[in-house]
C-alpha cells in the first residue's frame, strides 16, 4: 500500500434511506479525504447526516452508492474479516450515544478491546490506567457505567476509542454531554493524546469554539461537504444553524 493513501477517503458516498414510499437521500455524492495526522472537524446542522456519514466511514454501516477507502484499500471489496479487523486495529470509535459495557468498570471497559486485540493483562490494564488518568478519571476506574456521570462515561467511552491506539478516531460529539469547562478540558486532552501519538481524528461536533482549534474544518449541508480549508462560509454567530 501506498505511503502516501490518505488515511480515509470517500468517494461519492450516497447514503439513502427509504420511509414508505418516500426515499429520504441524507448523503448526496460526499467528497472527503484526510491525511495522515489530519484533525478534522464535522460540522452541520441536527439531521444533515454527520452520524451517518461516520458510520459509514466506521465500516458500520453500506454507503448505496459510492466508495470508503481506508488507508488506501477500497472497502467494499473487503470480507467480513478484514472489515471486522480494520474496525478492531485501525479505526476507534466514540459514539453519540455512549455503549459501555454495563458489567464492567471504567478500567475493564478499556482493557477489553486491548485483551480481545491479544495484549498481555499488565500491557492493557498499564495503557488503560494512563488513558483514563490523561482524561481525569484516575479515581474513577473501579466504577461501572451506572456509577459515573454522564461525562464520566463519555470521557470512558473515548479511553476505550483510544484503547488500540487507532489510526483514524471517529468521534460523534465526543464532548456532547459535558459541561462547557469540563468539556473544553476533555476536548483540550482528547486533542493532545490524538496530536501525540500521530493519530488522525474525524470528530463531528456542534462546538464552534471546538471546532477552530481543530486543523480544518468540514461542512455537510444538504446532504454535501463544504469544506472550510480556506476560508468561512457560515458566519460565526449563526447561533440557530448549529
Ligand atoms: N436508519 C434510518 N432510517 C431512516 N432515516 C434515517 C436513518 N438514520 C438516519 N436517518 C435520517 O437521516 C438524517 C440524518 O441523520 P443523522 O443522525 O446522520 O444526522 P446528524 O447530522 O448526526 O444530526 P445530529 O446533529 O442531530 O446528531 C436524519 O434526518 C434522520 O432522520
Ligand atoms: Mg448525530
């Protein structure tokens, strides 16, 4: 494979959904490429498609038409395994609405995907404990899901995307349920580790103020991405678009 591949690329993606009668086409020929390193922002009002466009690019969900690419290899020539391992190895994924394991506490809830990938116990429980601790739960890893808040959970639920150490994070509003100040911080961290260890990053975010400090910034409007490399379309202050 090519060094030079971007990291993720869609090409074309059309993704429609029927109700009833009607076809409701959410993503209407997506154009977007990230590099190697890229942290890019996924702005858009409520219902323009930013979820599904990540899921798409998370391999978990069929574009109807067009291409994914990751690292260079066309997704939909893949099997079942390699889509299972890339998801496991290459991709980490922080949900809108957060899915830990309800059994497990904080630090098993991050060791697992590093246990399942193979590691030893101390190797995962070691980077487990780091990663919670950089996102400010270093008191928190003996509590279950039930037992945390719901920033608390987030902040987990981004440990555990971080847990493999992927090469492409997806993150739907990973900061969504935070407060603005606890927010800003785990925003700030999650930036950090991301910038640190090399990683490219697609997070979709309502966050303006988030969204600047990003590299660049996209825009899905009317089922498109605008992208915001060069210069601003939407003004700032357009409080009720976002
Ligand atoms: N499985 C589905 N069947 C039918 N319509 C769907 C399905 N999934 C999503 N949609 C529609 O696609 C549109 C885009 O939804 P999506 O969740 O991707 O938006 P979003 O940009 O993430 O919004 P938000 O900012 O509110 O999270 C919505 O209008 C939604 O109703
Ligand atoms: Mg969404």
């Amino acid at each position: 494979m090519s060094k030079k591949a971007p990291v993720l690329e869609l090409k074309k993606v059309i993704k429609s959904f029927k109700q009833g009668t009607q076809k409701l086409e959410v993503l209407r020929g997506v154009d977007l490429d990230i590099q190697a390193g890229e942290v890019v922002a996924l702005l858009g009002p409520s219902g323009s498609g930013k979820s599904t466009m990540l899921q798409i690019a998370g391999l978990l969900d069929q574009p109807t038409k067009g291409e994914i690419y990751l690292n260079g290899q066309k997704c939909s020539k893949l099997n079942d395994a390699l889509r299972t391992s890339l998801r496991r190895d290459y991709l980490g994924f922080v949900y809108q609405y957060h899915n830990l394991l309800s059994d497990f506490d904080a630090l098993e809830n991050v060791m697992l995907p590093q246990l399942i990938q193979g590691k030893k116990r101390k190797v995962a429980e070691e980077r487990a404990k780091w990663l919670l601790s950089r996102l400010g739960l270093e008191k928190r890893l003996k509590h279950r899901p039930a037992t945390m808040s719901g920033g608390e959970q987030q902040r987990v639920a981004i440990a555990r995307a971080l847990a493999n150490a992927p090469k492409l994070l997806l993150a739907d509003e990973p900061t969504g349920n935070l407060d603005p100040k606890t927010s800003d911080i785990v925003f700030a961290e999650l930036v950090n580790i991301v910038k640190e260890t090399g990683l490219s990053a697609l997070i979709a975010t309502h966050n303006f103020d988030l969204a600047e400090k990003m590299d660049r910034k996209v825009t899905l409007l009317d089922g498109k991405i605008i992208d915001m490399r060069a210069s601003a379309f939407i003004p700032r202050d357009s409080e009720n678009f976002y």
